[in-house]
C-alpha cells in the first residue's frame, strides 16, 4: 500500500531548495548534485542506533528512505529524492523530523 502523496514529488528549483532548508541550517545543499547531507554526532552507539531506529520508523511512514552511514557515534546522511531526480519537499520533511528527534534526544525530552 502507498499512501504518499504524488503532488511532492517535483524536484525543487535551486532557490525553492534554498528557502525550504533555510530553517535547518546543519543540512548542507548540494545543489548540483540535488542532495542534503548532515552529520550526526551521538554520545555513544547505542544512542546513534536509536536515532536511526526513530527515524527507520518515520522514513517507512513518509515512503522516504534516507542514505545514511553509520560508524559508533556518528550518521552521516544524505538526502535526496530519486524518484524526482533531486531535492523535494520530502526531503525538507524528512530533515524536520530528524532534527526535531535529534534535539529531543540531547534535551531528554
Ligand atoms: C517505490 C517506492 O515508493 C519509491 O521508490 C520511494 C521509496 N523511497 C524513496 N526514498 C527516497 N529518498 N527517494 C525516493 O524517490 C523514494 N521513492
């Protein structure tokens, strides 16, 4: 079953990409290559594999599937929408809720 919607995904233009990552600066644009990519940074393993397991959750959910590599501490991920050939409002989605799970996980809350 797919529940997405099909209106999100037409690539942005470089400006819309610029202005929909505006608010969440950590993520680098690579406009030529229509990715974002931010590494994240964890206390120890566990807790980078419980960020990923968060948002394994979200990714089935939104049907947006992150490339990521983890080593103990650290995901580096990368985002992009393969589908629309570059950057999409799935991607400014999906790096909202990562960063909205990550700040939780170092505030505790
Ligand atoms: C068939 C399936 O719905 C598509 O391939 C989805 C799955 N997850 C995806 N994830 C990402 N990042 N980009 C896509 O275009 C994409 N497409």
């Amino acid at each position: 079953m797919s529940t997405h919607q099909e209106t999100t995904l037409q690539a942005f233009d470089d400006n819309a990409a610029q202005t929909a990552f505006a608010a969440h600066p950590d993520w680098t644009l690579n406009l030529e290559k229509g990715c974002a990519r931010r590494l994240f940074q964890f206390e120890d393993f566990a807790q980078a594999f419980g960020f990923m397991a968060q948002m394994a959750v979200v990714s089935e959910a939104m049907n947006h599937h992150p490339e990521w590599f983890n080593v103990y501490n650290r995901v580096d991920i990368t985002l992009t929408t393969h589908d629309a050939g570059g950057l999409s409002p799935r991607d400014k989605d999906w790096a909202e809720r990562a960063d909205k799970v990550y700040a939780a996980m170092r505030t505790g809350a």
